[in-house]
C-alpha cells in the first residue's frame, strides 16, 4: 500500500466547496486523497478554484466506480479503467465539454506521478473525444440587441452607473469578467485613452483604447456612486464592506440581469458573449483577425479564427464552386 501522505482534513473555502459538491461519499482514505490532489492544483500547479473544483469532480466520480478495487494501492490502478471512464464521461454531454473529464485525468495521473504514487505512462490510456474545430458560431448579440442590454442598467438601482460601466466594458472593449473585476486606477490612463490590461491567459499585458462612451460612464461612477473606499479596484462590491468584487459570477449575473429585462434570451455565456459581441463588431467593421487578437489577449491566432465564419463576404471571395456547378 502506499505511504499516506496526508495531514488531517484542510479548511480552505475552495477545499469546503469542493466537498460541498461530491457526487458521491467516498471512504475516509479516498476522501483525503483527493483532497491532497486539490492542494497540489492550487500550490503547485496554480489552479483558479473553479478548475480545480471541476478536476475534483471527475475524480471522485471515478474513484466512487472503483472504490472496492484497493486504490490507492498504485498496483491496482489499471488503463483500461481510465479509457472506459473518460468514454462514459464524454458520452453524457456534448461540445467542449466533452473534452473534461479527460483533462481532469491527465491532471490527476500527473499529481499521482509527482507524488510518486504511480509509474509515468498511464496517460496514453486517456482517449482524445473526437471534436469538430469551430463547429459553432460564437454566442452573440446584434446591435441592436446589445444597445438595449447597456440601456437596462438604468434601473434606479443604487448602484445603476457601476453595471452600466461594466457593461459598455464588456460589450465595446471586450474584457473578460475577471479583467473587469481586477481593473485598478492605476490601469486607466485618462490622457492618453487607454486601458492597461495585466497579464492573463497569454501572459502578456494589453493597452486597450479607451472609448468615449466607456471613459464617460467609468468616470459618471467614480464621481458619482462609487462608494469611497482605500482600494484601488475600479469596481467595489455594493455591500458594507465595500471591497473588491471576489467574484466573476458577480459580473456574469449583471449581464444576465441586463439581457432578462432587455429580451435577450437564448443567448449563453452572460459576460463572455458580450465578450464575442465586441470581437464580432470589429471583425464586420474589416479588422484584421490579428488586431481582434491583440485586443482579446488571445496568444494564438487560431483561437480568434473562430470568428472567420462571421465575414462572409471574405468567405464568399474564397470559397470553391460546387462540384458540378455551372461556371
């Protein structure tokens, strides 16, 4: 049996939510084990809780099959078990996220390999879910459509010019809720217009041109509502104490607010369809998909390629006749 590695029950509020959501009780051994694998996605690997949460997931879904088998005995942990999972797994959803659960495995047999708990090699048995590349336009609005979502933030709620400057954010320069929730003073330089955004998924900063409409509503809320505070965040919670927004799903819920009373429905993804919305707009306006990219922070061009199938009048320029077709 391997040695236990493991030091009592851990208390993070990552570590809590993780438990909170088990599909299934494991026994005390197992219950640690994954536990540990979720400390090693945080400590190690640098997980965003919301990763690490899904990894855990799929974990314990396969543990919970194999309970009775005499894991976490390293000798017992077999490629077939692996491959028939990742297939069940798959098999219930479709899109990316039938990409998931093997990703999460390939994460749990690194930690096992790092932990010296199993032998190198055990991920060829993880099969790759067959995926159309771009078989999907990207959600988004119409201008129309997204005019009005901006245009219901005027509620008269207390905190009205806050979601109406996150919106116009979201929609004109086409942030991620997380940019909009670590945005600082220091990130906004009003001479010159334009908005420094850190390093995200690409690892690399952006300046970002700061539209009128968007520099007009950042300052409407800085003079008018935002509650006065030491933190340098741009956008505070709207709850005593006044702090930093924790939380994207804050900023995905005011989306999804704003469509609801708008009219907009049908449209998933909230924030990041405002995102596609932005990239959409410069695309049918003849940016280059490499200017689309840099404003995005996307490292590849091949993730914004997905925003070809937008420019029909490109597409039409390069497409090849019919076979068979008169010319």
């Amino acid at each position: 049996m391997i040695k236990t590695i493991f030091s009592g029950q851990s208390g993070t509020l990552p570590q809590r939510a993780a438990r909170a959501s088990r599909p299934v009780d494991l026994p005390a051994e197992l219950d640690r084990w994954v536990d540990d694998f979720d400390r090693h996605l945080s400590q190690v690997v640098g997980l965003a809780p919301a990763t690490r949460l899904r990894y855990s997931f799929f974990v314990r879904r396969f543990l919970a099959d194999h309970r009775g088998a005499g894991l976490p005995d390293r000798c017992v942990l077999r490629a077939e078990w692996l491959t028939a999972f990742v297939r069940q797994e798959a098999a219930r959803v479709h899109g990316h996220s039938r990409k998931h659960a093997g990703t999460a495995m390939r994460a749990w047999l690194r930690y096992l390999v790092f932990r010296g708990m199993a032998d190198a090699g055990l991920e060829a048995a993880i099969p790759s879910m067959p995926q159309w590349k771009h078989a999907s336009l990207p959600a988004h609005l119409t201008v129309e459509q997204t005019e009005r979502v901006i245009g219901t933030a005027w509620d008269g709620s207390p905190h009205e010019l806050r979601d109406h400057a996150i919106l116009l954010m979201l929609a004109r320069i086409g942030l991620r809720a997380c940019e909009a929730t670590h945005l600082t003073f220091e990130d906004i330089d009003w001479a010159e217009g334009y908005v420094r955004i850190g390093p995200g998924k690409s690892h690399r900063e952006r300046l970002l041109p700061l539209p009128c409409d968007v520099g007009e509503a950042l300052y409407a809320y800085l003079q008018r509502e935002r509650p006065a505070s030491l933190c340098r965040t741009v956008f505070l919670s709207t709850k005593k104490p006044y702090g930093p927004i924790r939380d994207t799903s804050v900023i995905s819920s005011t989306v999804r607010r704003a469509m609801a009373r708008s009219g907009v429905v049908g449209i998933a993804g909230a924030a990041h369809a405002l995102r596609h919305t932005a990239a959409t707009q410069m695309v049918r306006e003849g940016a280059s998909f490499k200017d689309v990219a840099d404003v995005l922070g996307h490292a590849s061009l091949a993730t914004t390629a997905i925003y070809a199938k937008l420019d029909v009048a490109r597409l039409v320029q390069v497409a090849l006749p019919w076979p068979g077709a008169r010319s």
